[in-house]
C-alpha cells in the first residue's frame, strides 16, 4: 500500500464561522476520521504560527486567514491514486468551502 498525505485549507472559512458552524464542521471531521481510521497513519492540526526560513534569514508569520496556509493534514494509506481519491474526497472540507490537496509520498 502506499501512503497519501491530505492537506486541508480552511481557515479562510474557519474564520467565518458561527459557533454552531464550527461545532457542525468539528462533529463532520470526526466523521470522517471515524470512517476511514483503518488507514489514517498520522493526523493533526497544524499551527497558525510558523517560520519562514530564507537565505536572508528567519521570519516569524502568522498564517491565521491566509487561504494558502495549510491547516491540517492526513497521511493515510491507499492502493492506489483512484482510492486514495475515493477516501479524500469523504472530507467535509470541501463541503463547507474550504480546499484539499492529495498528495502521495514517496515514489
């Protein structure tokens, strides 16, 4: 099997949200996890501060809003593009506007 990594942006929408939104989008991922757990290998969250690392140096960024910046991720296993597609596309994230991005690992 090989391994996939889904990248979730969201926060964008995330930002926009009402408390009854947020809980709805919360009890939706839990979902989804649930469903597809079997071949979750790591997921997590990820934070709003960062570090961009250039030549010039080390810049501290806030990406909170930023519909560029990635807000979680899943590395899942899959046995192929066509499933790991399948399984992607169970997130709800796209379902209340956000992006994801498959991406497999490796070669």
């Amino acid at each position: 099997m090989d391994q996939y990594m889904l990248l979730m942006f969201d926060d964008e929408i995330w930002q926009t949200f009402s408390e009854s939104e947020q809980a709805l989008w919360v009890t939706r991922i839990r979902g989804f996890v649930k469903e597809i757990e079997e071949r979750i290998v790591k997921a997590d969250p990820v934070g709003y501060e960062g570090r961009m690392i250039t030549k010039d140096g080390v810049e501290v960024v806030d990406f909170t809003g930023d519909p560029d910046a990635v807000t979680g991720y899943f590395i899942f296993e899959a046995e192929s593009w066509d499933e790991a597609v399948q399984l992607a596309q169970k997130c709800p994230t796209t379902e209340f506007g956000g992006r994801l991005q498959l991406r497999k690992l490796g070669h």
